[in-house]
C-alpha cells in the first residue's frame, strides 16, 4: 500500500509547480497582449553593416547617413494622440571615425549627453552599467527628463554603446515614462539579436 500511494504522488505535480507553470503562462499571455503580439523579422541594414530582428510590422524612417553618421530609426506605434512627450522610437546609429580620429565608449557617452541636455534642461543620468553588444564590451546608460515645472519624470532614454572595428554602435530607446517599460523587451531582444553583416 505504501509502494502504491507513494507512485500515485509522484505522478500528481506538486501545487508548486503548478503554481509556477501558471505564473509563467500568465505573464507570457500579459506580454504578449501588452506587445500587441508582436513579431520580428531579421532586417539586413546595409549602411549600418548590421542585421537585426526588429517588430515586423514597425516602420522605419529612412536610413540618414553622411561621411560619419549613421542613423536608423524605428517608430514605436502610438497608443494615442495625446502622448505626453515625445513619439517614442528605437534608434541604431554607428559612428565613423574621420581620418585621424579615434572612436571611444566615453566620448562617444558624452556627446550623447550633451545632445539629450540640449533638448531638455532637467535631465539626470540614472543608472550607468557595463554590459556588452555585438559581443564587445559595452556601456549601458539610462538618462530620465523631467518637467521644467513640476519636476515630474516624462521621459526615459536607454543607451546602449560599444566600439568595434574603430566604429561606435549605438542602440537607444526614447519613450515616455507611462510606455517606457513596455517597449523594454522589444529593445533587449534588438539589442541581443544585433550582428555585424
């Protein structure tokens, strides 16, 4: 009887398992729906000498490019018309250095927040991390915009920075504060799935 009851237990999963495997289901579906369901396709970008996997049905401005810059933008699609801020998108942009010059992670930081301090005067760097992209070491930062007036936070910036090949490769997530952490994934899984062509 023992032998008996013993086996019929180890064929009923425990209520914490099931309690996982519920959790889990629950927070892909939430993701999902949140997301729109999105789907990705591997987009080959010439000028930038990368391919990424970017939401299918995203549209991209064109690709702006000069003898140094770089730039690919993705919009990110509008809930509604009454954005608070700004019409979020997600940007690839790779700097060339010119002859004679060199390309550093630092200066290349610093230039992005001198151009983000123009915009807006109350801006705050919030968190500034090592991680790595396209398989080099990178820099990872998060910049915050807040209201001239009330000093609320309206607006979230995601820089993520390395340098390859003397080249500086820039991935960056521009959203309002409410939508910020939405687009979050859609941003890491650009950033994990980015490779040189």
């Amino acid at each position: 009887q023992s032998k008996h009851s013993s086996s019929t237990h180890s064929m009923k999963p425990s209520r914490s398992i099931i309690t996982i495997a519920a959790s889990l289901f629950f927070t892909m579906l939430f993701s999902a729906c949140s997301l729109g369901g999105i789907s990705y396709k591997t987009e080959k970008l010439e000028k930038l000498g990368l391919k990424v996997d970017k939401p299918a049905r995203w549209t991209a401005t064109k690709t702006q490019s000069d003898e140094k810059y770089v730039d690919y933008v993705i919009d990110i699609p509008q809930k509604s018309d009454t954005k608070p801020t700004v019409n979020g998108h997600i940007a690839i942009n790779v700097v060339k250095p010119l002859p004679g010059e060199t390309v550093t992670i630092q200066d290349e930081i610093e230039g992005l927040k001198k151009f983000f301090a123009a915009r807006v005067q109350e801006l705050k760097t919030l968190e500034e991390t090592d991680t790595t992209l396209l398989g080099q070491p990178a820099k990872r930062i998060i910049l915050e915009f807040r209201n001239d007036e009330d000093k609320t936070i309206v607006e979230k910036v995601l820089i993520t920075l390395t340098v390859k090949d003397s080249k500086a490769y820039t991935l960056i997530l521009d959203e309002d504060l409410q939508d910020f952490e939405t687009y979050l994934p859609v941003y890491t899984k650009m950033a994990e799935s980015m490779q040189l062509l």
